[in-house]
C-alpha cells in the first residue's frame, strides 16, 4: 500500500511539473543538449576521420633563383591552408628548413607517408622542384638522395585514405604510370618523362588552388580540376607571350589506369576529346577540394562517400544518354537525384538544428530574467 501511495503522489507531482511552463521550457531545451551531444558522439568518429593533410615537399633548387621561386610556390599552398582556420588541413612542408634528427629529405618523407594516423581521410603530397628521367627511373630532385617513382608508389597508402599526388618538376609525366591505383588522382606538370625543361605548372597551380575566380561550376569552391584546368591555361599562355614553344602539358589522370588525359582536353571541367579504350578523367579531380567550404564542410566522411558514389552514377548515365534514349534517361537518373536531394537534406537539417541550439543557449531563461 505504501509503495501504491507513494507511486500515485509521484504521478500527481510529476503532472503538477508538466503543467509549469518553465518546466517545459527547461525539459524542450534538456532535450536539444542530450539531442545534441547523443549526435556529437554518434559522429564523432567520422567526423574525426575527415582530416586533411598536405604534405608540400621543396626540392633542390640547383641556384638560388630556381630555390626561392620553389620556396614562393610552397608559401602560397601554405596561405592557402592557413587562410581556412581551425577547418584548415594539416600541414608539413619538408625541405624548406634543416631536418631534425639528422634526416634527409627523402628519410622524412618516408616517415610521413608510412606513420599517417587513422584520422587521415584524405592525403595530398606536392612536390615542387626539378625532375629527371633516364628513360628507365623517373625522378624527383631531393637535398641529397632523391626520391624515384617507385619509391613514392611504395610509401603511398594501398588502400585509404584517398590519396592526391601534385608533381610540378620537369619529366614528371613519367610518375602516371608509375602511380597508377584506383584511389588516388595524379597530376603532373608534363606530358611525357621527354619534357625536361623548367616547368612553370607549379607557380600557377600554387595561385589558382583556391582562388575563387576559377569556380568554373559556380558550386562556390575551387576544385582540383578547376584549379589545375586555370593553371595549364595560364602556363600555356605564357609561352604564347613569350613566343617560345611549350615544353610542357599538364596531365591528369584520376581514373586508376594510369594513362592520364592532357589538360588542354578539358573545357571547363568536362573533355572535349576521350580516349578510346578507358572512361574520361577528371570526374573525381573535380569532386575534391583543399579548402571544403559550406555544404562540403559539413558532410561526414560516410556522407560525402556516398555523394560521390550517387554523382558517379549520374556521370556514367550521362555518358549513355544517347544509346538510352532520353524516356530510359531520366527514368534511370530519377532515384539517384532523390538520393541525392534526401542526403543534402540530411546535412541542412542537422546545420539548421544545430544553429538553433547556437541561438537558444544565447537567450537569458525566464529565471535569469
């Protein structure tokens, strides 16, 4: 009986609770922290796993002029990083400044690319300075021992993360081939091992990475293909000005058969030409950024997977369009964009919850009144 009693009188408290607008008020915003902090901790562990980082490596310049133009093209990846804040991606550069512990060049670089932390979702490494190729081993021009194809191909991750490589030394063109795997996008600052003059690619590039005037797509972020379209563009032009012959063409190869497609191929961010026997690059390149802004910033790593899976589908429809037929076409397309449209929806959603709870923990209670 006694336990009846005190369970009734907890009712009738608990109900004269409910009643209280203050209690409501105190219960609805209770609701918002615990929503908030039970979402924190279900993503945390992706969004964890969405680091960036860059790994910019300064080669051997040969003479003083060819080392601060090397430094320059560095310094300005590095503002372009710095300038995106706590967002910005992790950041080394290896061969600006003395070692420590008495490593060269290539020891460091070893060591980042074989103790990358699980938090690493996506790798850049870009490489800045001269090459060489024998017509057997492609290089690239280190302080002291330096660093072949092979060698890079055998550090770089098998599997995950995603990995970009950026070669802007001369004879670089020989590095797709060697590079060559399903997740990782490779570019180039030449066409072939045989263009072995001083490539200006890499200036370019370093100013175009993130400059908002080449958002070919108007998606309001500069993508990879994006950024190196405008650079080969810019390096072709120089030697128009100069009158000289270009001894240089950038390429680009992100689909894993390790042939590559020249850049003056693409118009805006699709080719006007395709090769015959393999799909076109430069879908993925135009799928990834250095510097992920708004919507992008706010996908989690299984998010932004699936987007690229969904976007991937579309393109590979896109290109079939003419043997489908336009009725098969869009009835084909049509789940795939309400896939999209619901994973889009997903990520409003969660900013707009979340930017409400940012404004509700900013107003005074009716006690603090």
């Amino acid at each position: 009986m006694r336990f009846r009693k005190t369970h009734e009188d907890w009712i009738a408290m608990t109900g004269r609770m409910l009643i209280a607008p203050l209690c409501w008020k105190i219960l609805f915003r209770t609701t918002g922290v615990l929503f908030s902090i039970a979402s924190l901790c279900f993503c945390c562990e992706d969004l964890r796993g969405q680091e960036q980082k860059v790994i910019v490596v300064v080669g051997a310049g040969g003479s003083d002029d060819y080392q601060q133009q090397f430094q320059n093209w560095a310094d300005n990846w590095k503002s372009a990083i710095t300038s995106a804040g706590e967002s910005a991606p992790d950041f080394v550069c290896i061969g600006s400044e003395a070692n420590p512990s008495g490593k060269n060049d290539l020891q460091r670089l070893e060591q980042e690319l074989t103790n990358l932390g699980d938090a690493t979702a996506e790798l850049w490494v870009v490489l800045i300075g001269h090459g060489t190729d024998d017509g057997k081993v492609s290089k690239f021009n280190l302080r002291g021992p330096d660093l072949s194809a092979v060698q890079l191909n055998q550090w770089l991750p098998d599997q995950e993360p995603r990995t970009i490589v950026v070669n802007c030394a001369s004879s670089s063109g020989g590095f797709v081939g060697k590079l060559k795997h399903p997740n990782r996008v490779v570019i180039t600052a030449t066409k072939s091992s045989a263009q072995r003059n001083f490539a200006r690619f890499g200036q370019y590039l370093s100013m175009a990475i993130d400059d908002p005037a080449f958002d070919l797509d108007k998606d309001l972020q500069t993508s990879l293909l994006e950024a190196v379209v405008a650079a080969s563009s810019q390096t072709q032009e120089f030697y128009l000005q100069e009158t000289r012959l270009a001894t240089e063409l950038a390429m680009i190869d992100d689909n894993g058969d390790g042939k590559g497609t020249p850049s003056d191929w693409f118009q805006g961010t699709r080719t006007v030409k395709k090769a015959k026997a393999s799909e076109p690059d430069g879908f993925v390149a135009n799928q990834i950024f250095l510097i992920r802004r708004g919507t992008e910033a706010r996908l989690t790593v299984s998010q932004r997977s699936n987007r690229d899976r969904l976007e991937r589908e579309l393109e590979l429809l896109r290109q079939k369009k003419d043997r489908l037929g336009e009725a098969r076409y869009y009835q084909s397309i049509e789940p795939i964009l309400l896939d999209l449209a619901k994973l889009y929806q997903t990520v409003d959603s969660k900013n707009s919850i979340d930017s409400e709870n940012s404004i509700d923990s900013k107003k005074p209670t009716d006690v603090e009144k």
